[in-house]
C-alpha cells in the first residue's frame, strides 16, 4: 500500500500511478524482465521522494539493497535506461509544430571520496601556496555531462535527444599546449569539444527530420567542424561566436565586416540585477550574410560557409555592470529584422538547459549521492535526467 501511495503522489493529476514512466521506459530495453521491473521500482521509489537518499527513498533495506545492486548490474548502462525516453522525445517532437530547438550544454558534478580514483576527475584546482610559497594544485573527483534538450520555440522541454557522460584523467593547461602546438591543426576527433559534434549527430539519428532542428550552443560550439557537419546533415545551428573568423578572402575577419553594418533594429530584453530584480535594457540590432572562412590550418580540409551574423549590444556602457553584447552566427536564413530578432528570442531559450541541469543538482541532489564508482552514479544520473526532465 505504501508504494502504491507513493506512486500516486508523483503521477500527475488524472494519472494512473506509473503512467508516465511506462511512456519512458521502453519494452525489453533491459537485458532482463526483473531488471525491468526494478528499473520501473527505482523510479517510482525515487521519484516519490526526490532530494531523499536511496535508503529513505526506498524506505527498507530490502528495497535499498535491491537498488544498489540495480547501479551496480554489469547488464545496466545508461544507454539503457535512457533508450525509452529518447524514444519517447521523439514521439513527442514528431507530434509538435514548428522549429524545434536542441539545446546543448555541459555540467559537472563534484564529489568527495576516499578512492577518488574509482570515479574520476573533473579539473584541477588551485588549493594555495605550500611554505616554499610554490602553488598546490589538487584534482576534483568528479562526472562531466553534456546534454542535448529538445524544445519548442515557445520554450516546452519535449526531452533529451542525446546525453554523454565522461572523466578527465590528465589535466594539461592551454596556455603550456598552444606553446607547443595550433590548437586549430589538431583534429577535431581528438579533442573535447568533439562532444558538440557527437550530440548533433545523435540528435539529428534520434530525431529523424535534420531539417526542423536548430541546435543551440554557447561560445564553446563556436566550432568550425560544427558548422560544416550541421551544413552537410542538412541541419541548423545557433550558437555565441567566440571566434574572430576570417571573411571573403582573408583580408580582414568578420567583426570588421560586421562593424560596417547598420542598425536595423532595437530589442528589449529583461536582465536581473544584484538585488534579483528585473532591468529592461534596450539592444540595438543589426545583422549581415558573411563567407566565412576555416581556420588557416584547416583550409584546405573545410570550404567557406556563408553564415548569418546577429550583433545585439547595449549602445552605452552602463555605470553598474558591463555592457550587454551577443554575437550569434546562424546558417538559418536572416532576412528581415524580425527574423534577427526572432533568433535572438530562440538563443535566450538556451538558459533552459542551465535550469534542467540545475534541477539534477538541486532537486535530485545529485551530487549528496554516495556511491562509489563512475559506472554506478552515471546510472543513477540517467535516472535523474528523466526525473528532472518530468518535473521541468
């Protein structure tokens, strides 16, 4: 009765208990019909007791031993339990109109372990001076995630299209590479950032129509690979330019091209100050249609792309913070100042995804969890990317 009861208060109104996770989780997508059933338990347990511990959420030991032994199955990866959501992200996508936007980003989770070794690392952090006055550095144990959310123009989150979870093992500073190599000459398949590529691809496969996504990024998906693979998929981007590119033949890059550009517009948007309350700030608009042209080092791999540049800032600069100023390239069509403006709407939708990865960690606690190994907690996160996702 207590499950059921359980069950019940986490189901929506009008819902059976565990409607809405049989929408998730799909038939057979584990190994094994008890491993299944527990999975659709873990849920209902979890999820009826969000933030909780697994011992509280699962109320006995018997349920709590169940549990632990689920994260710790060789037969369970998150592959597998994030299979029927994805599944039912596009169901949800193929049923709704418009544009959808992809919305790409990366967190981390930080933990405190005796055998940190066990999980893996995140970065290194300066931990102060030693009595030689030499700076320490130690390493945070800890989980990357890059996640790829589904939305709709009008912001509703439809689910994830893609999710990777890794570690870092050696931390190397850029400054001490870039002495020794161009960054822009290694290839992309060796880098991080690859993890950009990797999620639009699985994204578009998942999704089954490249056409109506619009992948959205910060500066960090300001890649030129990015651009030509989504060119080539037939696929659409909106990302924050990071980089000064070159334009038409070299001779000068795009914020001097840029910079002849007139204003065609004015837009505004709403900003929190320090006190949290919301500050109206005009934004003069202006766009332009630019070649672009790869890295040096890559021009003979990469062709030119004609890519749209929207330029939105603040015409002074304000006495109590810095002046607002978005760059964004986009290779969907920019017309009209509307559509300029319309583009900037869609970018801001991309806090969304900061929100959904603030749920795993505020309201699923996601780093308050004990266990020990990487391959346990990335399956315990796979739970709560669909948890978070449900309560978004």
């Amino acid at each position: 009765m207590q499950e059921t009861n359980r069950g019940t208060g986490w189901a929506g109104a009008g819902e059976r208990p565990g409607s809405w996770v049989d929408e998730e989780i799909a038939e057979g997508q584990l190994p094994d019909k008890r491993l299944d059933r527990r999975l659709r338990q873990v849920f209902d347990q979890i999820g009826g007791a969000m933030g909780q511990t697994i011992p509280r959420a699962c109320q006995d030991w018997a349920n709590t031993k169940a549990a632990y032994r689920f994260f710790s199955n060789g037969r369970v990866s998150e592959h597998a339990i994030l299979k029927g959501h994805f599944e039912a992200t596009c169901d949800r996508v193929a049923a709704a109109d418009g544009p959808i936007l992809v919305l790409q980003d990366t967190t981390e989770f930080t933990y405190q372990r005796e055998k940190p070794e066990r999980i893996g690392f995140t970065k290194s952090v300066n931990s102060g001076k030693d009595k030689a006055d030499r700076l320490r550095h130690h390493a945070v144990c800890g989980l990357l995630m890059h996640s790829s959310l589904a939305v709709t123009t009008q912001g509703v989150p439809l689910g994830l299209a893609a999710v990777k979870f890794w570690t870092r093992d050696k931390f190397k500073g850029a400054a001490a590479l870039k002495r020794k190599i161009n960054p822009t000459r290694v290839p992309i398949e060796t880098k991080e950032s690859y993890r950009w590529l990797e999620n639009l691809r699985q994204s578009n496969s998942l999704l089954g129509d490249p056409g109506r996504c619009v992948h959205v990024g910060d500066r960090e998906s300001d890649i030129c690979e990015l651009f030509c693979i989504a060119t080539e998929l037939g696929t659409s981007f909106l990302v924050r330019a990071q980089t000064d590119r070159l334009a038409d033949d070299g001779g000068h890059t795009v914020a001097a091209e840029l910079a002849d550009e007139v204003v065609c517009a004015s837009h505004v948007v709403e900003l929190h100050n320090d006190k949290g309350e919301a500050v109206p700030v005009t934004l003069d608009v202006k766009f332009r249609t630019i070649d672009v042209l790869p890295p040096i080092g890559k021009q003979k791999k990469y062709p030119a792309l004609k890519l749209t540049y929207i330029h939105a800032y603040e015409r002074d600069e304000p006495a109590d913070r810095p002046r607002v100023s978005w760059k964004l390239i986009t290779n969907l069509p920019v017309r009209t100042a509307q559509e300029a403006v319309e583009k900037l709407g869609w970018y801001a939708l991309r806090w969304k995804i900061e929100v959904f990865h603030k749920i795993m960690k505020s309201g699923c606690k996601a780093e308050d969890v004990k266990l020990r190994t990487a391959e346990r907690l990335v399956n315990l996160l796979a739970v709560f990317c669909i948890l978070s996702w449900r309560i978004f």
